[in-house]
C-alpha cells in the first residue's frame, strides 16, 4: 500500500511537473506575437521609404538579446535583488552563487539538465521580457537611428537597466518589495516604465526626424504609410501581452513556487488565472473607450487598447473588475494629452513609446498605491504593505533605471558619431542605403498613404 501511495505521490509529481514546463514553453510563443506585432506596427508607422530599415532593426533587437540576456541578464536578476547584497535567492542556495551558476553555460542551472525542468523556460519567458523591453525603444527612434548605435541601446535595455528594475522590484527579495511595499505584478514599472523612458533619454540626443518642426516650433504630421498594417500589429501586440501576463504568474507545485497548490505572483501572493482574464480584458476595453472618447482616431484607440493593459497590470491581481475598467479608462483618455504635450516639448517619438509605456506605466504603478493599498507586498506574517509612497518611490527609481542610461548611452553615441544617421541618408530614405532589397518592387499601393495620428 505504501508502495502504492508513493507511485501515485511520483506520477503526480511528474504531471505537474511536465504541466508547469508546458505552460511556461507555451508563454513563450504567444509573447513571440508581441514581436510580430512591434514588426508590423512599426513598419506600418514608417513612411515607405524606411520600411525594411525599421524591420531588420526590429529583428536584430529580438536576435542580440537573447545571447545577452543569457549571459548577463539572468546573471544580474538573481544577483542584485539588493543593490549590493548577494546573500539572498531562489530555495538554498545564495543569489551570488545561484547567479555564478546561470553565467556558467556549462553548469546545472544553465543546462539542458534533466533534472531541472523549469530553468530553461522561465528563463526564455525572462528572455522575451527583455526583447519586448528593445522593441517598445525601437518604435521611439523610426527613420534616423543608427543601425550600430541601435542594437548597443537595444542591448543596454534588454540585457542591463530593466533588469535591475526586476532584481529591485520584481523579485520577492528585492529592496523595494521587502523594504517599501513596491507591487508591480505585470511589470508596469519594471518594463513598460523603464523601456519609456529610456527611449525618452534616446531622443533627446538623437533629435528629431527632418521635417517634423518648423522654424517656429509649430510640429508637421509625419504619417506612416500603412495604417491598417499598423493597426493589426498593435492587436498583435495585446494578444501577445497575454503570454506576457501569464508569465508573471508562478505555476504551484514547482521548484518557482510558493505554494502546493495555487498560483501566485512573483511575489508569492494568491493569484489565480481567472483574476488576469476579468482584469486584462476590462482594462482593454476601458483603454479603448477611453481614447475614443478624447479622439474617435483608430490608432489612439488600438493605442489605448495597449495602454488599459498596461495602465491595470501592476495590479491585475489585486483589483475588482470594474475598477480595472475605470483605471484603463483613465489611461485611455489621458494618453492623447501626453502625447501633444511631449510632442510641443521637441520630443519627436514616432510611435508614442514615452507615452504608452513610460506615462502609463507610471500611471499603472502609482493606480495601485491609491485603489489597492493594504495588501501584503510578499507571502509572510510582518510584511511590508502595498502603499501610496512605495509605489512612488517605486516610479522614481523606475524612471532613473530607464532614462539615465538612455541619456548617457545615447550622448556617448552621439560623441562619437554613431547615434544618427546623415542628413543625405535620412532625406532619401534608409531603405535605399542601408537594405539591399525593396519593400515595394512593383511600386506603392495606392491606398497605401494615410492620415497621420497628430
């Protein structure tokens, strides 16, 4: 009977343990779709003549960070969840240690080992955190960027500043949870805040495109070529944030998990599958409604689709749905004013990046300290509490993380004369300098031009 027991005990220890791998390889897939969707969101926002320039840029941010976030990446999440400490990490085993390991492609964390199911996937998901971080700067600088000076900001993102924003803050010892209260279950702050600003700190060295201001200072209307191409990507893009989503949760029962038998956040709190779905899609659709209400535009309102979600998913799971509602509502209506008022400060994004990430982000981390402070920041008796001054605080570091390096990186790219593109190049187009193809061999589509969103 005992025998009987332990067998039953070992199969099902195995199904959950092929069930929490699948789930997590599954992520990885539906996030991939957020990459798909930043392809076609941003070529359809370029003008003609830089198409193919702003893909190929999209598809090396994606190939470059997965060998760096290999390396340094996942190195840095479990080794600075405080600062300077190295004393704390996963189960047993210290994070310098833990840390030293993952940078050793040939030790048993980094593998294959198979005894060790769970490494591998969730340190792809981490890996298409970190490639979405590249993707949401690549829309900012369209049209004018060094392709060189690209993939290095690319790298510093993906693989060093947003990293140390989820080590500090999305992490269940990192100083801003234990010591603050900082919650940011769907990475508000993490990646959206960071990615942002950082894109932010790029452009104010890289300057806007040619064209985009007058002597005056009034701004003129650069549109893209495709809005339905762009539009299609920004859905791709939410249906991707699913798999993004999903990945913040901890699978129960696995070496990740702190608990038997439920799902719980990153910060090992009770969280199940059915509070991400109420909440996602109620943030969605009051981004939606939001930004149509402000401008009856398209590309607001898919924007604002993209913004509900972000502006609910420090706290998907501790809101009531309809709250979620209302604060993606909120989102929605207050983007377009972010927008104008970042354009008239000389800042050229193309995509509104700051906007949607960096403004919203903010939003959606400050949200949880008014509408859902009290909450227990991390598993345990005597822990910090979610409040109002630690997601403050928490937005303060977030933007630091972001747009310091973003300055700093981007002005020594500019010192040296790899950050922008000549005047000639940029006026011709980048596609016919840069791309040894075309976009469009057999000339434009005639419904191929639309009216810009400014």
């Amino acid at each position: 009977m005992e025998e009987q027991l332990a067998q039953l005990v070992a199969a099902n220890a195995a199904g959950n343990t092929a069930a929490a791998e699948t789930y997590y390889y599954l992520t990885i897939p539906i996030m991939i779709l957020i990459h798909a969707g930043f392809l076609a969101y941003e070529m359809g926002s370029t003008r003609h003549k830089n198409v193919l320039t702003s893909g190929v840029k999209n598809i090396l941010a994606f190939a470059f960070l997965v060998p760096t976030f290999y390396y340094f990446g996942w190195f840095l999440y479990w080794a600075l969840p405080n600062g300077i400490d190295f004393s704390v990490g996963p189960a047993e085993i210290s994070g310098w240690d833990y840390a030293v390991a993952v940078a050793n492609p040939a030790g048993a964390v980094m593998g294959p080992n198979l005894a060790d199911s769970a490494t591998g996937v969730f340190w792809g998901a981490f890996t298409l955190f970190a490639a979405t971080t590249a993707s949401i700067m690549s829309g900012a600088v369209i049209e004018r960027i060094r392709l060189f000076g690209f993939v290095i900001l690319a790298i510093v993102l993906g693989a060093f500043a947003w990293v140390v924003g989820a080590a500090w803050g999305w992490h269940a010892d990192g100083w801003l949870v234990t010591k603050y209260g900082y919650h940011d279950f769907g990475a508000a702050g993490v990646v959206h805040m960071i990615a942002g600003f950082f894109a932010l700190g790029v452009l104010i060295n890289l300057g806007p495109r040619i064209g985009k201001y007058n002597t005056d200072g009034s701004s003129n209307d650069l549109p893209g070529h495709n809005m339905p191409l762009t539009l299609v990507g920004l859905m791709l893009i939410i249906a991707g944030f699913w798999g993004f989503l999903m990945a913040c949760v901890i699978y129960p029962g696995e070496a990740w998990s702190w608990s038997a038998t439920q799902f719980t956040s990153i910060y090992g709190t009770p969280m199940n599958l059915s509070a991400l779905t109420f909440n996602i899609l109620m943030g969605f659709a009051g981004g939606i409604i939001g930004a149509w209400f402000i401008t009856r535009d398209p590309f607001w309102m898919m924007s604002g689709a993209l913004g509900g979600i972000i502006s609910v998913a420090a706290g998907l799971d501790l809101y009531w749905p309809p709250m979620a509602f209302a604060i993606g509502m909120i989102g929605g209506m207050v983007m377009p004013y972010a927008a104008k008022m970042i354009e008239k400060m000389g800042i050229d994004d193309a995509v509104g990046a700051v906007t949607v990430h960096g403004v919203l982000g903010a939003w959606g981390v400050i949200a949880v300290g008014i509408f859902a402070a009290g909450y227990p920041a991390i598993q345990g008796e005597g822990v910090a509490l979610t409040n109002f001054m630690g997601q403050l605080i928490g937005v303060g570091v977030m933007f630091a993380l972001g747009f310091v390096p973003g300055y700093v990186c981007s002005l020594i790219l500019r010192v040296f004369g790899l950050l922008r593109v000549g005047r000639a190049a940029e006026i011709v187009g980048l596609d016919q300098v840069k791309v040894p193809s075309s976009a469009y061999p057999e000339g434009m589509p005639t419904s191929a031009h639309y009216r810009g969103k400014h």
